[in-house]
C-alpha cells in the first residue's frame, strides 16, 4: 500500500512553502521578485500521484529526465484531470524525440544539431504548434566543441551561437533560452558564466530570455546569477531512492 494521500499531501504542501520561501529569501537578495522565476518540480522516480498533489497545490510546470518514465506518468496525470506543463530536462535520444515531443511544452535539453534536428522533425509531425526548446551548456571548463560525437550534457558556451542558429531557422522550433547543471564545486562561478552565454544569445535571439538554472542545491546562486527557472527535486519530494 502507498503513503496516506493526505499526509503526503501535506508533507509536499510543507516542502513547497519552504521552497517558496527560499526562492524568496534569494529574489530579496538579488533585488529580484518571486514572479520572475518560474518553479519546475522535477518528479522524475516519484509517482504521477505526487503530480497530481502538486498540481492541486498550485505547481504546474513539471519536468522529467526519461522519457519512458515520463510518457506513463504524462499519460496518468492527464486522466487523473490534472493540468500541467511538462519539461523534459534529461539527455536525449533521437529516437524519443516523436514521444517527447508530443507531451513535451519545452526541452531543455537540446545540445547538438543531430537532436535539435530530429525534435524539429517529430515537431512538425506530431504538434499542432511550435515546442519550444533550450540549448543545454556545458560549463565545465574545456567543455567538448559541438562537433565531438561523444559530448555529453551540453554544448561549449562557443558552440552555443552556432546551435543557436541551426534551431532559429527550423520552424517547427522555438528558441527559448538556455539550460544548465553547474558543478557541485563551484556553482556560483558556473551561474555566473552562464550569464554571460545567456545575454550573448539574447543579443541575437531576443526571444531567447529563458534561463534555467538551480537545483536543490543550488537554486540561491542560480537566482542570484539571473535564473528564470529553478528545477527542484528533492526539496519538494524528498531524497530519491537509488534505483537498480
Ligand atoms: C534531477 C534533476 C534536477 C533536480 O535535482 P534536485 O537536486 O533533486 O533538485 C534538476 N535538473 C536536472 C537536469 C535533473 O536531472
């Protein structure tokens, strides 16, 4: 038998208020206001009913890192009568571009042509309009240029114009902005960095004002450093189990 509906209702309900809490003790800090940030509860590994909990207490943006995970869990949100967004936040295979495109209201993860490519394909297939992506970056220092087959997690910040490009041309996609993860060393340097790759592409992509940045961890610095979407896990669900 699962948790009592209620209480982990409520255990969410306290997660959630302190996480409001902390994005607006960072907003404060950075002379910013809580609208300015988008919350995106990362649900990956808990089940659509922790979904539908949030939905309830008012979180519609929700994002996942698999696909096979995610088409199940989109599919029983949407017949439990929940309305969410789904962000899909996780390294991506071309071969699930079609699935995730048709639940799918922005990949943040886009980091190579091939990809951007095969979800501009499926976009066109399967949408009635346009899916907005991010180009995931890499800010790890010496991160692989774009055409080395075997990077993972994101493309250099060099590489970031050229990408850019390449998606701005497809209609079947909308540029939104950028994504990353930062090293757990030293996130306030890497947020910092992507700043400045963020303000780059805007300057040729006005559209492009998405900023998504900040985990549990971390999601103070991304704020300070100009995030507009924060990608929360386990501070709203709880640690996740190790899986296999
Ligand atoms: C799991 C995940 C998150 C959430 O991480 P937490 O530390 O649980 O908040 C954010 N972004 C990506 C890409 C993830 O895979």
């Amino acid at each position: 038998m699962g948790p009592d509906p209620e209480v982990r209702r409520s255990e969410i309900a306290a997660n959630l208020a302190a996480v409001r809490e902390r994005i607006a003790a960072a907003c404060a800090a950075a002379g910013r206001t809580p609208d300015e940030i988008t919350l995106v509860a990362v649900t990956k590994t808990y089940p659509a009913s922790d979904v539908v909990h949030l939905a309830a207490l008012g979180v519609r943006e929700v994002g996942e890192n698999r696909d096979q995970e995610a088409a199940g869990k989109a599919a029983e949100v949407r017949a439990a009568g929940a309305d969410v967004h789904w962000h899909f936040v996780g390294q991506l295979q071309r071969n699930k571009a079609r699935s995730v495109a048709s639940y799918a209201d922005l990949v943040h993860s886009v980091d190579r042509p091939a990809l951007a490519g095969a979800l501009a394909e499926a976009a066109a297939k399967v949408r009635d309009r346009p899916l907005d992506v991010l180009i995931q970056v890499n800010l790890d220092p010496g991160a692989p240029e774009l055409s080395d087959p075997l990077h993972r997690g994101g493309v250099s910040p060099a590489s970031v114009a050229a990408l850019a490009e390449l998606i701005g041309k497809d209609e079947a996609l909308r540029l939104r902005g950028v994504m990353a993860v930062a090293p757990v060393d030293d996130a306030g340097a890497a947020f910092a960095r992507l700043a400045l790759v963020a303000a780059g592409l805007r300057a040729d992509h006005p559209n492009a004002t998405v900023v998504s940045a900040g985990m549990s961890g971390d999601l103070e610095e991304a704020i300070a450093h100009g995030a507009t979407h924060v990608r929360v896990g386990t501070a709203l669900l709880g640690k996740r189990a190790l899986l296999g």
